[in-house]
C-alpha cells in the first residue's frame, strides 16, 4: 500500500501581490469564502445567483440577460465566448499587438474559424483605420479585440469606433475585458461591445475560479441559430441557459464558494461606485507612476494608452530586472512580473488592481524598489 506523502499542513508564503494578477483578495471576501457550502439549486443559491447577475451588469455597465459567471478562470469564460460565437468556416479578426490576442487566435481556430489578422506593436493600441483596412480587406463574421492588455499595459481607446466598424460589417464583437473590468472605464452597451468576458483575479480581487461573462441579445440569437453544436459541452450556452437562465435546472455544479466570492467581490464595487472606482484606480496608478519615475524608469506606452491597472515600465539601463524582481520578493515578500514575449527583458509588469490598489502598497513597493536599486548599486 501506498504510504501517504510527509506533507504538512498548508502554510502559503504572505505575499504584496503587485503583479498582473491575480491582485490581493479583500478580506471580507475572504471571509464568505468560510461561508458554509449550499447546494447549487437551493434558493437560497439561486437568490445569491440572480444578485450575482444584477451586479454583473452593474459592473459591465449594460442591460444584457445573458450575464453570467462562469466555472473556470478567464480563459474560460473567453473561450465560452469564441467557441459559442465562432462557427466553423467563419472568419475571425484578431489582434497581433499582445500575448491575449494570440490566446484569442487559438482559440478561434480551435472553434473552426479561419483567423485573420489585424497588427500594431507590442505596446501600442489598435488604429481604427487598421482595422476597416481589415474588414475591407477580410470582411470578416467576428471581431475580437483586447480591451486592457495585461501583457503591455495598453488600454485600447477608440472601443466605439472599432465596434461601429464591425457593425457596418455586420461583424460580432468580443472585448476582452479582464484587465478592465472595475478598474478602468467600460461601458459595454453604450459602446456596443455585442460580447465581453473577463476575471476575478484583476481588478475585482477575487480569486480566480468564476469568471465573467455577458452576451448581448443579438449574438445570443446567433448562438442559440448555429448549424453545428459547440464543440465544448461543459462551456454551451445554450446549455448553461438551462441553469443559469429562467429554468435553473442542473447542467454542473456551480463552483459555490468561487460564487460567493465574487459575489462579495461585485457587492464592494457596487459600495464603492463604479466611477468612484475607476477614479481611485487612476488616482492609485498615477502616484505609482510618479514615484517610478523619480526612480529612473519610463512608462512603456505612451501616456495616451496607459493602462492605469497594470503598468508597464521600461527597465533602466545597466538594471538586471530578474535580480530586481527576485531582491523584491526575497526580501519584501512582493510580486512583480517581468516582460512577455517581444517586451521580454524590456519592461517591468506592475499591478495596481482592486485591494491591491491602495496607499500602503504603493508606497511600501516603492520603497521596496529604491533599495532593490540600490543593491544593484544604482544610487537615487
Ligand atoms: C487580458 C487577459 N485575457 C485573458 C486572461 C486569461 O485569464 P486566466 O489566466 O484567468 O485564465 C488573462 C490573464 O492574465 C488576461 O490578462
């Protein structure tokens, strides 16, 4: 027989969570989390469902029904998205300007769509002219596009004139908004975002495990039309309407205490107010970035597309940026991430996110910073 492993009871290092995510959980979140389990078709869970919902859409800004959280991190609800919306043969535009818009393109193509693409730089935002030279050049069915890229700290301007372009072109829109959402402004119906999908551990500092999702009337009317059934069962909306619709019968069990959480995790945006949450964010965000650069380092985008929930930094010359960032988390127990893929090496990756989002973690990591500085013998 096998002997059980010599394991002590868990124990997880106390982390400042500061990087891309996920962002320090807000203790009266933590807190439901210890809550006692119900069933997932109690009505005591289906009233904490329905109040889930209504928040969602608080917080996505929009009046769509099919608001949902689903089971899975964000990846899942992202991949809800594309393989419910993508049939196979459709053609696909998807962003070449950072890590998540090549998650967008697999995924696509793991739906059955023919992707094309729509480029600008790591680092800089979609051009709206960029993308009607790709509609024109493609036309095609679905549209996806990043609205906070975590991999560049660049918020996309311009949503309203990419969404208007693809409806001209009778093309379906889907935002990645899990770096935006309650962190930075998003108005999903005022700026005609047709789908949106994000995650609990941003700016909402949740844990991960029940993401985001809405979908508005039109596309769902598309979804629930497809000639070919989705290839996932697990992630089929027109199944999981069969529990989180008006029927609230059985498809899987709801991950409950994920639930919980981000029902806590909406109700603190809801006390707080979505625009007075967004202000602290970019209040929070700016004090970061001033401090940084008194410390020598640039933002990489420009000022324009500065994403004020993460932050990307470009690294000082003669800085050794894995030196730094182990010195940070050898020594004052903070996460901080460096560049991905074409900014490998070249930036730094710095959260500002929800909880994380407040005085005392700013100034702590700062001064964090300078000493990291100054054991590489840069002097400030
Ligand atoms: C912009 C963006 N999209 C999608 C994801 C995927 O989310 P997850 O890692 O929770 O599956 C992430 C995660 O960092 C992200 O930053």
């Amino acid at each position: 027989m096998q002997q059980p492993p010599e394991t002590e009871p868990l124990n997880p290092p106390e982390r400042t969570l500061m990087g891309p995510g996920p962002s320090e959980v807000h203790p009266r979140v933590l807190r439901v989390m210890s809550a006692p389990l119900i069933g997932h078709l109690d009505a005591a869970f289906i009233e904490i469902m329905d109040e889930v919902q209504e928040l969602l859409r608080y917080t996505f800004q929009t009046d769509n029904k099919w608001t949902i959280p689903v089971s899975g991190t964000g990846s899942a609800s992202m991949e809800t998205a594309f393989a419910n919306v993508v049939e196979p043969g459709e053609t696909v535009l998807v962003p070449t300007n950072g890590y998540f818009g090549g998650r967008m393109e697999s995924m696509a193509e793991r739906a059955g769509g023919d992707v094309v693409t729509v480029d600008a730089p790591w680092g800089e935002p979609l051009q709206p002219d960029d993308v009607a030279a790709a509609f024109d050049e493609h036309d095609p069915d679905v549209f996806g596009f990043v609205h906070a890229e975590t991999s560049t700290g660049v918020l996309q301007p311009h949503v309203s004139e990419l969404t208007s372009i693809a409806h001209e072109h009778d093309a379906y829109v889907i935002a990645d908004t899990v770096t935006s959402l309650g962190g930075v402004e998003l108005r999903v119906d005022e700026w005609d975002i047709d789908v949106a999908y994000s995650g609990g551990q941003k700016c909402l500092s949740c844990p991960p495990g029940a993401s985001p999702l809405t979908v508005n009337d039109r596309t769902m009317e598309k979804v629930l039309n497809r000639d070919t059934e989705v290839r996932s069962w697990y992630l089929d909306l027109s199944l999981l309407e069969g529990y989180w619709g008006e029927e609230r019968a059985y498809h899987h069990t709801a991950p409950i205490t994920n639930v919980y959480a981000l029902r806590e995790s909406l109700q603190l945006v809801a006390e707080e107010g979505l625009e007075a949450r967004w202000e602290r964010h970019r209040e929070m965000a700016t004090k970061l970035k001033t401090g940084l650069e008194d410390l020598g380092f640039e933002l990489n985008p420009d000022d324009e597309f500065w994403l004020p929930s993460l932050n990307a930094v470009r690294v000082p010359d003669g800085v050794d940026d894995t030196e730094l960032l182990d010195y940070l988390k050898r020594e004052y127990d903070i996460e901080v991430a460096s560049g991905l893929g074409a900014l490998e090496g070249e930036i730094l990756r710095i959260g500002c996110m929800g909880y994380s989002a407040r005085p005392q973690n700013i100034e702590f990591l700062l001064a964090a910073i300078e000493d990291g500085l100054e054991a590489q013998g840069f002097d400030q």
